[in-house]
C-alpha cells in the first residue's frame, strides 16, 4: 500500500488544465447572475470607487477557499459531515438551514436573471425561460455522468471572458482605474458601507465554501487509488499543490471578472447618471444605448452563460450539505436510484426558486440584499470553518500551516469588522 502511495506521489506533473477543477468551477459560480447585479449596481452607484476591493479580496477569498478544500480532501467529508460528526446537532442544523434558505433565494433570482436575459435578447416569455432554464440545469446534474458533468461545467467558465470583452469594446481611463484600484478612496457613508458588506457577501459566499469541501471529497472518492488524506499521507505534497493552483486561479479569474464588470459599469453606467439599477439584466440593457449593440450582447449572454453555473453550484451545494445532515448517499457521481434523496433535494431546491419567480415576491430585486445577509452569515460561518480546520481530531496532522491560518482569520476578521461597521451606521 506504501509502495503505492509513493509511486502516486511520484507522478509526472499534469498539465493545468487537468489541475483545475472544483476551485475554478467554484469561483467561477461566484460571479453568478447574482453576483453580477451586485457587482453592477456597485459600479452604476460609485463608479470606480470600490474597484480596490476586488484586488483586497483576492488572499482572503483564496484562503478561506483553500481551508474549505483542504477540509474535504483531507477528511474526506464535506463541511456539513464534519460538522455533524464533531459538533451539537442544534449548531448543524443552524448552519445547514440557514444556507439552505439563502441558496434557495439566489437559485430563484439566479433563474430569473438568466430568464429575463434571455427576453432580451429574442424576446418571449421570461417565465416560460425560467422553467427551461431550470428544468435543464437539473436534468444535467441529476442525468450527465458526473465525469463528464464536470466537464461541462469547466467549460462553462469560458462565458464570463464576455464581461473582458465587454470592457474592451467600451472606452475606459485605464490610468484613472488604476489608481482608484491600488490608492482606494475610502468613504464612511452608509451606501459605502453596505457596498462592502454587499461585495464581499457575494465574493465571499458560504455555499462556496461548502461546495468547494464537498467537491474535493467527491473527487477523491471517484479517482482510483486516492484516500481521505488522514488515511494516506503520502498522497498530501502532490494533493495540496493542486488544491493551492486550482484554488489561485478560480479565486483571480472570479475576482477579475468582478473587476471588468464594476470598470464596465461605472464608465457607461455611472459616467452618464444612470446609478439606479436592480439587475444584472438592467444593466445589461441600460449598456445597449450607451456601450452599443455588442457590449449589450456579451453582457446578456454572460449572465446565461454563469446562471447555468452558478444554478447547479448553489442546488448541489445545498444537497450535499442536507445529505451529510441526514447522512444520505450523497455525490454526483451516483446514479440517481442510488441517491435518491441528494438529487431530490436538488431538484427540490431549483424547484422553489423557480416558484419564487411567480410569486409577489420578487427575488431579483433582493439581489443586493441577499448579498448583505451573506455577507453577515458567512461569519459564524468562517469561524467554524477556521475552528475545525485547526483541530487534530478534525484534520489529524494536516492542521492549517501559520499562513493560511493567518489568512483564514483575517478574511474572518474583515467580514466582522465590515458587519459590524454597517450596522453601526444604521443605528446611529
């Protein structure tokens, strides 16, 4: 057994593009529909002003990340399981429910927006799209073999080059960017405030947390040979490199999308009065006039494109973490009379967040909103997450190195004083 761990350690390098995996289909999910309308209404609202946050958040994001990761690869459980096997129940159920109902909110907002963009573009029924749209993610998820599943997903991650695009057909001053983005001017307004809370509630997301976890743990389970890292310790050099490269390269590619759609918005958007949008799909309407036909297009298609990411990310990371409540079979790489209740609970989840749409409450213009309350969750949230992952009886030796402790607890630092700072604000 010795023997053959040593020989899988020993392995020629693989090239990056079989590196990448669950940390860049997880950073790409974060630039969500969601996530967009966010980052656009931050641009319309402040212009260049908060573009300093995306390159802030890079080492938080991709510590906090790489602890998740490193948590489902070592254990061999997603966050959910750890939880349940090590802490109260009451805590566990808490946590999973609290992410349950945010995630079910932004799949619901995240349809709409994709449905809505789609109107745009052909016109139609934006609920009839909404259903398509939904029908479709969770007959991909539940029915593609989980191989090629990833796959799909992987590539997936090319729609978000439309936000580069964009900004490079759009006339920016690149200079002015970049000294808003490397000499922030800070403000302590209450909107600037929220803004924060509101970037780095949608940068920083606890269902990605979970997903990433989960993700590892599954991958080990399918890939012959490989075993929870407390099992097989000569597996960990080679593993915890590709967990770092993986993790580096989702966590910069989601952030600099986030960067071109805040630069693309502020220089059409908020540099001709327009501060005022609800949207991801507002804004890429309110471009068409301003950036042209093209910009209009690629905004659109965009907001298709990472909605049919971000949609199974957010109903797949709710079911891992129901099935590790309940300790179903869970994993995408089952077939589904073998894990009937995970892919119920996936289609459960698309299922209400398709029914929100068609309810007086709107969940497209909770959207920033949404982006605060998880902001605030992810709190307690990294905390626990930081907790465990420095516990021997948790990770065994490979408790968190200082770096990524000191890393991990910062990111949790920023969160807090950022709450706690907005809320402040609105009391006084």
């Amino acid at each position: 057994m010795a023997e053959t761990e040593a020989q899988a350690a020993k392995e020629e390098k693989p090239k990056l593009i079989q590196v990448l995996g669950p940390g860049l289909i997880t950073g790409a999910s974060d630039d969500d529909p969601s996530g967009i309308a966010t980052y656009a209404q931050i641009g319309a609202q402040v212009g260049y002003g908060m573009t300093w946050v995306m390159l802030f958040s890079i080492p938080l994001m991709t510590g906090i990340q790489e602890i998740s990761a490193r948590i489902g690869r070592v254990t061999g459980r997603g966050i959910a399981g750890n939880i349940r096997r090590h802490y109260p129940p009451w805590l566990l159920y808490a946590i999973v429910g609290t992410l349950a109902v945010a995630n079910t909110i932004n799949l619901g907002a995240d349809l709409g927006a994709m449905g809505e963009a789609l109107q745009l573009l052909i016109g139609g029924p934006r609920l009839v799209y909404v259903i398509l749209f939904g029908a479709l993610c969770v007959g991909l998820e539940i029915f593609m073999q989980y191989r090629n599943y990833v796959g799909v997903l992987k590539w997936t991650t090319l729609s978000l080059f439309a936000y580069v695009a964009t900004a490079l057909v759009v006339d920016i001053p690149w200079a002015h960017v970049g000294y808003e983005t490397l000499v922030p001017s800070l403000q302590f307004t209450n909107q600037y405030v929220v803004g924060i809370v509101a970037v780095l509630g949608t940068t920083i997301s606890p269902y990605l947390f979970f997903w990433q976890a989960s993700q590892e743990a599954e991958d080990e389970h399918e890939t012959p040979g490989a075993k929870p890292l407390n099992l097989a310790p000569l597996q960990a050099p080679k593993e915890m490199r590709r967990i770092r490269i993986d993790t580096i390269v989702g966590m910069v590619f989601s952030n600099l999308v986030a960067f071109f759609i805040m630069v693309t918005t502020a220089a059409t958007l908020n540099a001709n009065g327009i501060t005022d949008i609800a949207t991801s799909a507002q804004a890429a309407e309110a471009l068409k006039p301003l950036a042209g036909p093209f910009a209009y297009a690629l905004f659109a298609l965009g907001i298709i494109g990472t909605g049919m990411l971000a949609v199974p990310v957010l109903a797949g990371s709710t079911a891992y973490a129901v099935g590790e409540v309940f300790q179903w079979p869970t994993g995408l790489a089952r077939l589904p009379k073998d894990a009937k209740a995970f892919y119920l609970t996936i289609a459960i989840a698309t299922l209400i967040g398709m029914g929100l749409n068609f309810t007086p409450i709107d969940p497209i213009k909770a959207l920033f909103w949404s982006a605060v309350l998880n902001g605030i969750a992810a709190v307690p949230i990294m905390v626990l997450t930081m907790t465990m992952a420095q516990q021997p009886r948790v990770m065994g030796r490979f408790t968190l190195p200082p770096t990524l402790r000191f890393l991990g607890w910062l990111a949790t630092l920023v969160m807090g004083v950022v709450v706690v700072a907005m809320i402040w604000i609105q009391l006084v």
